[in-house]
C-alpha cells in the first residue's frame, strides 16, 4: 500500500503467499470491481502533495465510527471451539494509520456478541486510505490465529447497520462467515465536536514530533534527554485517551437526547 500512496503505478507482488500486502492490494483494486485500474484520485495530482505531509493534503477529512455488534458462523480449519476477537485497522497515509481490538468472546464462533464495541478513527485523506477487518481466533496460549478478513476502499463505505462478509487469507468468500457492524461517517469540522476533533489533531501532532525526536536522542546516545521526552510523550498519549473518552461520552449523550426526541413526539 505505501508503494501506490507513493504514486508507483506498477508494483511487484507475490501472489502465491496470501499476506496481508496481498489482501490490501485485492481490497484496493474493489473500486472497480477487481476489472482493470484505478485511477489516482485528484488529491494525489496535485504539485503540492506529500503523503508525509498531512499538510499538503487538500481535502474533506472523516471521522468514521463503527460499532462491532456481532458475528456468525466463525470456523477454524481444526475441530474444536473458537474463542474470537475482531481487529479494526484503517491503512492509508501514516496520519491516518490505526488499530482498534475487540475483547475476546470465549467459546462462541456460531453468534458471538460485543456488546457494541465502538471507535472512532479521524481520517486526513479518505480517498487514499483502506478499512480492514480481520477476526481472530485466541487459542488456549493467548496466541492469535486467522479466522476471516474483509478489506475495502474508506470511499466504498456507507453509514448504517452494515453486514461485512468474510474472506480468508487468499481474499475467497467464506461461506456464511460475516460480521455486523454500524457505520457513522461526518465530517468532523462540521459536526459539534469539532473542537475535540481540532484538539486531537494539534495533540497526534506533538505526539509525533516528540516520537521523532526520542528517537533522534536515542541514535545519539542521549538516553537522559529521551527519557525526560518519553515522560511528554506519555502525559500527551494520556491526553489524547482523554479526549477520545470525551467524544464517545459526547456522542452517546447526543444519541440518547435524540431517542428521547422520537420517544416524546411520538
């Protein structure tokens, strides 16, 4: 994926091993139907553009947040129960890049349950970034073990219940294998948050710059001064867990003064 973000045209890939590079590029090629080439979005065609710069990214942002509510029909290639988890990462430009990781369902792979588990993810360039979902099976070790993946182009999204089905590791549909989840999608400089939106971009910002420069010091051997900068660091990843908190309590707050709108004129 970083080599197209980079404008390269034409990329080498090994087709014989189902990676995750394989799966990205198959989600990739979804904007067409897997039937020829996509074409570079506009953003990308400008002389100002640096997919290092999130400042030379000339459009709308998004804020995405999705709801895992439940699953069916999750199998292993082993007899046995399975134990899942689900794992959400958006790939795209590296300001863009996140995780977010369900808890474990213990002994249900038939219809388990999350009982709503949400995120947000704060996109710069949605026409360059790709969702990916994969589950898990957590054995009796803790260790992880694939279940099913499903990857699509953020552009290819549309907001509401949605039904996502599974694929395995060569991106072939399994059958009766999928997740359900619910999609919001805003534009987060429009909506009521976009204070907490401005404030956690100005936060990811210093984030980054103070990963950089422990780094620095610690090439140089300057191990006392990239400690005093891990302590920032540490108070700013503090911080920014904060604000996430107040958004998801914002958002559910706004939810509910809407159900009580529909409750009460009805």
């Amino acid at each position: 994926m970083p080599m197209w973000l980079c404008g390269s045209q034409l990329c080498a890939l090994n087709y014989q091993y189902p990676d995750r590079s394989m799966q990205l590029n198959q989600g990739l090629f979804l904007r067409n139907g897997t039937c020829g080439f996509v074409l570079q979005p506009d953003v990308m065609r400008t002389d100002e553009f640096s997919p290092f710069d999130k400042k030379s990214i000339r459009v709308d942002p998004l804020t995405i947040s999705i709801t895992v509510i439940g699953a069916r029909h999750l199998m292993k290639s082993k007899r046995g129960l399975v134990s899942p988890f689900v794992e959400i990462e958006i790939v795209g430009l590296d300001c863009d890049s996140g995780k977010f990781k369900t808890v474990t369902i213990a002994d249900n792979g038939l219809n388990p349950v999350w009982n709503r588990a949400s995120t947000d993810f704060d996109i710069v360039c949605p026409d360059l970034a790709l969702i990916r979902f994969v589950v898990q099976n957590e054995d009796v070790f803790g260790d992880p073990n694939f279940l099913g993946q499903a990857t699509y182009p953020v552009k290819c999204l549309r907001s509401g219940y949605r039904s996502v089905p599974l694929k395995n590791e060569h991106s072939e549909p399994l059958e009766l294998s999928s997740l359900l989840v619910y999609i919001e999608m805003r534009n987060p400089k429009e909506e009521e948050d976009s204070e907490i939106y401005s404030d956690l971009q100005d936060l990811r910002d210093c984030q980054d710059d103070l990963t950089s420069r422990i780094h620095e010091l610690e090439l140089r051997g300057d191990v006392s001064s990239a400690q005093q900068y891990r302590s920032r660091l540490h108070e700013t990843e503090q911080r920014i867990m904060q604000k996430n908190r107040e958004r998801q309590h914002r958002k559910y707050s706004s939810r509910q003064r809407i159900v009580y709108r529909r409750t009460s004129t009805s």
